[in-house]
C-alpha cells in the first residue's frame, strides 16, 4: 500500500510510565513519546468539565449540553489545528489544573534532569463534532506539517511540547500526527532548504517543512491512538502537526454532544533558560490573563496572533477570573 504525505496512518504505540527510562530512550530515538495515564480518568473527566465551565463563562451563550451554541458566532477564535489560543485561556482553571498533575512535571523534570521548571500558558485544542458541522473540520495535517523551531538561531533540542489528551482517541476523531525519527532531519534543514530558511524571520519558531520531501514517503506520518488521560510528548524538531480523522464522521443522534478532541496543551522547561524580564513578563501575564506560546524562555503571547489582532468582535467574550494560585503553581510561573 502507498502511502502519501497527506495520508496517515493510525497506530498504537507504546505508552510508558511518566519518566521511566524507556519513555526518555523512546524519546530520544523517535522523536515523540506517549505518557500513559499522565491524568488519571477521574483527572482527565475533571478537566473535560472545567473546560466546558470556561466555554460557557466566555458570555457567548455556549451550553455545553446544547450543540446548537457551539457555531462560529459564540465558539471562541481558533488558529490552525482547531487550537483555541488566546481570550485567558491559558490561565483557565482546566488548563492550571491539568498542568498541576505532578505526574505531568514528573514527565518534563526527567527529560531536562532540573526539577525547577517554567510551564507555558499555553491553550487548548477543541474540537467540535463534523458529524454535526462539516465546516467545523480542522486543516488538514499534509498542508501544514512543520517544526516547532528555528533551525539557525536554536541549534539542538531547545524543547519538548505537550499535549494532554482528556478524551480517547481514535481514527474518526483525529488528532497530532508526526514522523517518526524527523527530529534527526533538523540539523540538515539549513544546507537542504536555505532559500525556504533565508525567507523566515530569525525569532520566528516555525518551519514549514516540504511536502515534497522525499524523506515524506520513505517514512510516512502516524496518528498514535491515544487513551483519555495520555500525554503525547514531541521534541520540537520532530516534524508534526494535526489533522482531522482519517475516516468519516456520521451525524451524532445522541442526546448528550461531546467534543470530538479535547487536548491540553503544555509545556516545561528549566527556569536557568529564562532572564528576569521574561520572568517579570510572565507574573504579569497571571493578572492579566495572557496566554503564551510552548516556549517559557522567551515571552511570546498569543493575544498577538494575526487572528486576535484582526478580529473585530473581541469584547464580546468575558475572560475567565484571575487564577488564585498554588506556592506550586507560582513557582512554575517563575
């Protein structure tokens, strides 16, 4: 069977303990791993209805048991892959609490062997069910896969990004798909694509990577099966993105809708990488609600994304309160 860039496969893989040896081997050698039970399903459920409480305390008339308040005109601004960034969400009680798990930490303090770590404000990936809206189908994952990087100004692993699946996965719902071993292609991006390199902005943490590579057929992308609760891990390098299901979804007759996919997006690394400014900027950010890329180094907020600052209907949505945080939590924002 052929395969195409824009058709990946869906698979099981290995799932391992929250920083065992074998989660950083897997790791190491391709480029993303899976973390088993990161939340526990008790965790996982929680989670799910803390992000429904921040949906419908935007203001919009978002029900979370009535499908029918989910369309465009009250669902908060998303970007590529269905990812809500912005509108405080990354300071949203869901996303304080899933970041919290200690299991989840347990997972980052291995990978970078520093338990003192800064966590991303980052936001969330919902998806609404295409059985009930096509148009709410997210882009697919052969037009857009990337790196999380830049390949000239961070040379080497910089990053490993997060996501916390809180509903289980399947070929219908979609989900991230990656190429395994990809991360090994980073340090060739710059002598294979320095006219593509040439054209990107040296801040700029994103790279498109050609379709047309030949690496894309010979190594295919994969879809990993994932069990509410697991966290999928990936080193920024790895070439990745997301992309609806791989089979068609019919129209849901069910009395209670349920998102199609619900990740949390997080990401650790060690407080020694960030300056003061960044840290000041970052403590200011809890008050004032903004949410931030995966990089905790650096300050980069996600109200600065071209879709927030083109939007003209802003004020329609009420932020979330102020989070009342944890000697645990203030000390992962630094």
């Amino acid at each position: 069977m052929s395969h195409s860039p824009l058709n990946p496969t869906y698979v099981e893989v290995p799932r391992f303990p929250a920083g065992s040896t074998e989660s950083l081997d897997h790791l190491e050698s391709e480029g993303f791993v899976v973390i088993a039970n990161a939340l526990s399903p008790d965790e996982a459920a929680h989670a799910l209805d803390l992000t429904w409480d921040y949906l419908e305390q935007l203001g919009t008339g978002i029900e979370r048991n009535d499908v029918g308040t989910w369309g465009d005109d009250r669902w908060p601004i998303v970007t590529a892959g269905g990812i809500v960034p912005s509108l405080g969400i990354g300071h949203s009680a869901a996303q304080w609490f899933t970041r919290s798990v200690q299991s989840i930490k347990t997972a980052f303090a291995s990978i970078w062997d520093d338990d003192d770590l800064l966590v991303s404000f980052d936001g969330m990936a919902l998806w609404r069910p295409t059985g009930v809206d096509p148009d709410w189908e997210t882009t697919r994952g052969g037009s857009w896969l990337h790196v999380d990087q830049h390949p000239i100004t961070r040379p080497g692993k910089h990053c490993v990004q997060g996501a916390v699946s809180l509903l289980q996965g399947s070929p219908v719902a979609g989900g991230n798909i990656l190429i395994p071993g990809s991360h090994k292609w980073f340090v060739d991006i710059p002598e294979r694509y320095a006219d593509r390199l040439g054209r990107l902005p040296e801040w700029l943490d994103h790279f498109r990577f050609p379709v047309d590579d030949p690496r894309l057929q010979e190594t295919p992308p994969i879809m990993c099966h994932m069990e509410a609760g697991d966290m999928m891990l990936w080193d920024s390098r790895t070439v990745h993105c997301s992309s609806p299901g791989l089979e068609p979804a019919f129209a849901s007759h069910s009395s209670m809708p349920s998102l199609i996919r619900a990740a949390s997006l997080v990401c650790m690394m060690p407080k020694s990488r960030a300056n003061d400014e960044v840290i000041a900027q970052r403590r200011a950010a809890v008050d004032a609600r903004t949410s931030t890329t995966n990089w905790s180094d650096r300050f980069f907020s996600t109200d600065d994304y071209p879709e927030m600052l083109q939007a003209d209907d802003l004020g329609k949505y009420q932020l979330p309160p102020v989070p009342q945080l944890t000697e645990h939590q203030l000390a992962l924002v630094g």
